[in-house]
C-alpha cells in the first residue's frame, strides 16, 4: 500500500497533518518576518562615540523642534537626510559652515546656541546631523 493511499484511507489523520503544516508554515512566516525586522535593524551602522554625543546634544536642544526621521516639520523642519540634499531648507548650501551658523546664530524662528552649546558641542551635534 503506498503512503497516498493509506492518508486517502484516513482523511482525519490527513486534516490534523495539514493543521499541524499550517501551523508550522505559519511560526516559519512569523519568525522570518522578525528577523528581517531586526536584520535591518543591524544594517544601520552603530553611531561613532562622537556622533553618540551629537545626539544627545540634539535629543536635549533639538527634537523638540526638529523631528530626526522625518522631513514633515515641528515647529521647525524635519532634519532627516538633511545632509544627504545639495541645499539646506532656507535654501543655503547643505554644509557644515551654514548649518553650524544657523545654529550658534539661530534663524527666524530659531534660537541661536553660540553660548549654550560649547564649540565641540556643536561639532558633535553636526557629525550627529550626517547620519540622519
Ligand atoms: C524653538 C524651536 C527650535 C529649536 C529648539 C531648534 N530649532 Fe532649528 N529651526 C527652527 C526653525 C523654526 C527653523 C526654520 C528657520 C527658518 O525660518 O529658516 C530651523 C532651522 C534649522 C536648520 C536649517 C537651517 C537652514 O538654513 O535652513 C537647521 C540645520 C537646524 N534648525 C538645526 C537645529 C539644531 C541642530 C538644533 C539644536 C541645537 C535646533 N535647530 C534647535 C526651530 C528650532
């Protein structure tokens, strides 16, 4: 008698092994998904001990206003890829220079943090800002 037959033979058998394979294929699914979720976590490269600070800095002066993953605004813009586009949203080069002048000096609706950020401070926050 071949297996075919003798599951034909027994359909109750036959439907518990399929639940069971379900069920299987299901934890398969489930689990696959989780650890594509946490691979792609692991594929973002760990912040540097100086871009740690930076964002430290930026988590107590700056979140509030910018949102760090997002470009839709706060009460400022979003800074996510903010270094990664040619201009910044004032329309002003996207480098070091201008971004480190709009924040000792602040803009319209931003304050300026020339002395409440030390100068290595500010470095930190602006290595932080290249990983956004
Ligand atoms: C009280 C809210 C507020 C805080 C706090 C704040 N910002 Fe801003 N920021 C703004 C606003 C509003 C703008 C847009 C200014 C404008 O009108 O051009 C802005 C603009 C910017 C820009 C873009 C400048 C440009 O030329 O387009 C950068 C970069 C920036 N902020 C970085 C920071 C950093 C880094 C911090 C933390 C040290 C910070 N901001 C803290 C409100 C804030």
């Amino acid at each position: 008698m071949s297996l075919f037959q003798k599951t034909r033979a027994l359909p109750g058998t036959l439907a518990a092994q399929l639940s069971i394979w379900g069920i299987a294929l299901l934890l398969c699914v489930f689990l696959a998904g989780m650890g594509c979720h946490s691979s792609s976590d692991a594929a973002l490269p760990p912040l540097t001990p100086q871009e740690e600070r930076g964002k430290a800095v930026y988590d107590a002066r700056c979140v509030a206003c910018h949102d760090p993953y997002s470009t839709s605004g706060r009460q400022g813009p979003g800074l996510k890829g903010v270094f990664r586009k040619q201009s910044l949203p004032s329309g002003a080069p996207a480098n070091d220079d201008r971004a480190r002048d709009a924040i000792m000096f602040g803009r319209r609706n931003m304050p300026g943090f020339q002395y409440a950020l030390e100068e290595q401070q500010i470095s930190d926050l602006l290595a932080y800002l290249h990983t956004l």
